[in-house]
C-alpha cells in the first residue's frame, strides 16, 4: 500500500513530524520519513529483510524507525544490537542513534573499553544495566557470544549495517552461526543495510548473504520515484595515465637502501649476538634458524621499508620514495628511545636499525621541493586534474591501496605548487590498536585522523587521502569529487566508493594506466545493473508475497530461508 509521507503512523510510534508519540520536539531531532523509508521498515515490520539502498538515501533512519517500533513492542529486558565493520562508523551511528532515539539508552562498545577483559557475566550484566541499544563491532559480539556472556534469546533485534560483510569467515557471519543454531522463538529479528550486496563482484553473492542473514533482499519499488529524488549518481571519469616513464631518474635513498641491506651482516645483527651470547637449546634453534634464512627482527623492519619505499616510487616516484625514506628515518630517531615505540624490538635493535638506515640518507637539501623533483606520470596526471577542479566549494577524496601512500602523497600534495592550495587531511582506519607490532615503514597518523573527518565536514579541510577505510559508512556527504588513483579491486568498491560522491554534479573520476582494458568500466556498470537486477526481479516480490502469506498463516515471525530451516 503506497503511504502518504505526512499520516500518522502510530504502528511505527510516529507523528507526522517523524517523533515518537508524547515526545517533545526538544527531546529528539525532528526528521520527517520518507515515503520509501517507511516501505522499508515496514517490510522489515513483517519479516527479516536486507534493505539495498543506494549510499546518502538514509538506510540509517531506516534503522531508527525499526529500532524504535521494536523497542516499543518487545520485553523491556530484550536488547536491539547494531553491529558494524569499524570502530569509526560505530561511533557515528552510535551518535545518530542515541540523537534520534534519547528516550531509550544506547552505549557503544568498542576496543577502547577494554571488552576483551570483561571476564565475568557480572561485568557484562552491570555495564549493559538499563542499556537498551548497543552499537559495536562484529567481532565485539562474536567474542560475548562465544564466551557466553550474551544469547540470541537476549536480542529482539539484530542490525547489520554493511551487511554485505556476513558472508565466509567474516565475524559477521560467524554471529548468524549462533542464530542458526538458536531456537527459532529465541531467534531476534534481523535488518541488514548494504548499498551493494555484491560479493566479491559474484552476483550469486546474493542468494548467500540472504541465506547466512536468513533474510529476503528488497529495495523500494513503491515509492522509488522518491527515492531517485536523494540519490545523486556521479559524473564517470576515466583518467588516463602512461604506464611506463623512461625518463623517469631512480631514487637516490632507495638505492642506497637496497645496498645497505644487500651488505648486511648478520653476524653484527643484535638478535643473533644475544643469540650466540645466552646458551641454551632454545637459542640454539633460533640462531640456527636466523643463520640459514639470513632473516632477524631488525633485518626484516629494513627489508619492509625498501618493499615499501619500491612501491612508494613505482606509484609516486622518486622524489617521493626519497621523502618517504627520510620521513621514517625521522619517526625512528625520534621515537628509539620510547619504549611504546616499535615494542617488538629492544633498544640496542633500535639503535643498531637507526644506524643502518642513516648510511642510506639522502642530504636534506635534495628533500626540498622545486620544479625539477621527479615523480610518477600517474601522480602528475592527478595533480593535473586537481588542479584543474580547484574552487571555492571544492571537496574531494582520493582513494590509495597503503597507509604509508596516505601520508606521502598528502605531503606531496601539500608541498606541490598546484596543489598546497588544498587544505588536506589523511584517513586510514582504526586499524592500529594495542597489540598491533609497529614498523618503520608506518607513517600514519591515527590519532589526528578522526579530526581530518571533523574538519572535512565542516569545510575546514576540503581534500581527505584515504584508504579503503573510508569505502563504506563513514558520512563524508560533502564531497563532489573522489579519485580512485587505482582502479577499484571489485564491483563492490566501485559501488561503495561513488558512493561517497554525494553532491549533485559531482564526478567519481578512476585512473587507468594507458595499457589497461577500455571496457573496464562499462564492465562494472553492467555488473552493477546485473546485481540490481537479482533482486529487483517482479517475479521475485511474487514470491516473496506467496513466502509471507504462508508465513502468516502459521503465525511464525520471520521469514525463513528454505536453505538453512
């Protein structure tokens, strides 16, 4: 039945002005449902569904309306769980949440709280006191799941947000496990979000997310007029580079990296002179080991920089690899006598590491930039085109494969007459944590990254280098250009990243090296429209009509997929 946007929904516990019935406007941001959202929380009113929208047309409030609707209807002991990739998209659909939502308490949970030390069920039972909706990453809820300390049977509604995620070994579908093996009346209901429910580009990836969800796929169809409204698909850029620059000089730094490595001796090698130093079978093997692999804790940091620096010149050129080298000489010298730094080697590694890698310095002077510092044809071609789509309400994001390319290529774009106009941040996840082991070879800054995203929303930054952390979830609705300076690994990411263009006119602009395949992208396109497709099919709504209508005559509550029971 196609709803008029402004009735009241009292099954949803809306007014017509999007609050909860008795709620005051000072209490919750006022956000009136559209049309094609109520379709979707409804749909997921009478079975399990995976809802497909396109990116910036508010899967979000989808959720909210189905949160609250559940919450209003189920045991006031019974939690609604939200899980999600990252700690960072955690935190921003914790905040939309608990902003739409303040009658009813929310927490999240993330690494930050120290989860994996709450050893007991007392703890779990005191912390989740009064809380009635939980944000957190799938492995925060895999773990409490495995140890006992939270059920299905707790749950009245589980949220997959990125929900293309539960499919594998992915922890997001290591949790359905324990829904599968519930009792079918202890099983919670299950909402999936996705803006692309390709997997792995396979558009047979469908039919397995819906089974390991236990959920049906659907999208708006009665009121997708409406949604087109808010969807704003960009302006396709292929941007075209030359492989391979002959004239291009080597980097001066990584020759003498790779040099210095090549002379090696390990017998210098701290780690064996302990070795040789302290007796004892143990040490034995382990020398015996170092002496035939030729490979030690200090070798292998250096040897991870040169793999890095190689990469850093092939993409962005020498100029660029000599920065990066002398940038982590810096970060060592700087940091070799704090023992939180690089807390996988002793101090006399450090120092022994320290004094390899000076020997491979370039003079400082060469670092300077001018005219005539050489880089990559691929990074020139980009520079070439930021520069061109310099204005006042420019905001863009570049997309790279490495987080040592992300602080790089911000400082080269910072410091490149064409482009230090830009004000850039750098976005690589929240990847590190306590117990990830430092390297040299590590440039980003982790801390200061969540405020680049701050400060990119609110105009004070307008040019973010990221990772493909920054693919899916994060809000970043402001931008009007994204570059994908490597062509995308899967339709998934081509999906997920014009995504992040938003704006109307924007473009999503790929590079393409001059010898790659010119049907590249209309291939991903037909992909897409092949995806679409699947699970747009008229036919297939006729099933799942016939499924419901089944479904309610024996009064169960969801939707069960012939495949799993």
């Amino acid at each position: 039945m196609d709803l008029p946007k402004t009735v009241e929904r009292p099954e949803l516990g809306l007014s017509e002005n999007g609050l909860k019935n008795g709620e005051t406007q000072e209490s919750a941001q006022t956000v009136n449902p559209r049309a094609y959202q109520l379709e979707m929380c409804e749909a997921s009113l009478k079975r399990n569904v995976i809802v497909i929208m396109d990116t910036g047309s508010g899967k979000t409030y989808v959720a909210i309306l189905r949160i609250r609707a559940e919450l209003e209807s189920c045991p006031p002991g019974k939690f609604v769980w939200v899980v999600v990739p990252s700690v960072e998209l955690a935190m921003q659909q914790h905040k939309s949440i608990s902003t739409h939502l303040p009658a009813f308490q929310s927490m999240i949970l993330s690494g930050a709280d120290k989860c994996d030390l709450w050893s007991k069920q007392w703890i779990w039972d005191e912390m989740l006191k009064s809380i009635r909706i939980v944000v957190c990453t799938h492995e925060i809820l895999r773990a409490a799941l495995v140890h006992g300390f939270m059920s299905m049977s707790q749950i009245a509604l589980l949220v997959f947000d990125e929900a293309h995620h539960a499919v594998k070994s992915h922890p997001a579908s290591k949790i359905m496990q324990f829904y599968h093996r519930a009792k079918i009346e202890d099983r919670p209901s299950i909402l999936g979000l996705t803006a692309s429910a390709m997997v792995n580009g396979e558009t047979g990836g469908l039919s397995t997310l819906e089974s390991n969800l236990n959920a049906i796929s659907r999208t708006p169809k009665l009121n997708r007029d409406e949604l087109l409204q808010y969807v704003h698909k960009p302006q396709l850029i292929k941007l075209i580079y030359q492989r391979r620059d002959p004239n291009t000089p080597r980097s001066q730094a990584l020759h003498c990296l790779g040099r210095t490595i090549a002379n090696l001796d390990i017998e210098q090698d701290p780690w064996v002179k302990n070795l040789r130093s302290e007796a004892g079978p143990h040490n034995r093997k382990a020398l015996m080991t170092a002496l035939v692999s030729q490979k030690t804790h200090s070798s292998n940091q250096m040897k991870g920089l040169y793999d890095g620096a190689c990469y850093i010149a092939s993409e962005l050129g020498p100029w660029a690899a000599d920065a990066y080298i002398d940038r982590c000489i810096r970060k060592l010298d700087s940091g070799a006598t704090k023992s939180s730094y690089l807390n996988t080697l002793d101090d006399t590694e450090k120092a022994y590491i320290l004094k390899k890698l000076l020997e491979a310095r370039v003079p400082v002077a060469d670092l300077d930039w001018n005219e005539h510092s050489p880089l990559s044809s691929k990074v020139r071609t980009l520079i070439d085109f930021l520069h061109a789509e310099e204005s006042v309400d420019f905001s863009g994001l570049v997309f790279v494969k490495r987080r040592a390319e992300v602080a790089v290529l911000s400082h080269l774009l910072s410091v490149h007459p064409q482009t230090r106009k830009f004000l850039i941040g750098s976005f690589v996840g929240a990847s590190t944590f306590s117990g990830r082991k430092f390297n040299i070879g590590d440039l980003a800054d982790v801390k200061n990254q969540r405020d680049s995203i701050d400060l990119f929303r609110k105009g004070c930054k307008n040019l973010i280098i990221s990772t493909n952390a920054l693919e899916e979830g994060i809000d970043v609705s402001v931008c009007n250009v994204v570059v994908c300076f490597d062509k995308p690994s899967n339709l998934k990411s081509f999906i997920q990243r014009r995504g992040r263009a938003r704006k109307s006119t924007s473009k999503y602009v790929v590079m393409f090296d001059d010898t790659a395949d010119p049907e590249a992208m209309s291939k991903w396109q037909t992909l897409e429209d092949l995806m679409r497709q699947t699970y747009e099919d008229e036919m297939r709504q006729v099933a799942e009509l016939k499924a419901l209508e089944e479904g309610d005559e024996l009064g169960e509550r969801t939707f069960q997929v012939a495949s799993t029971g």
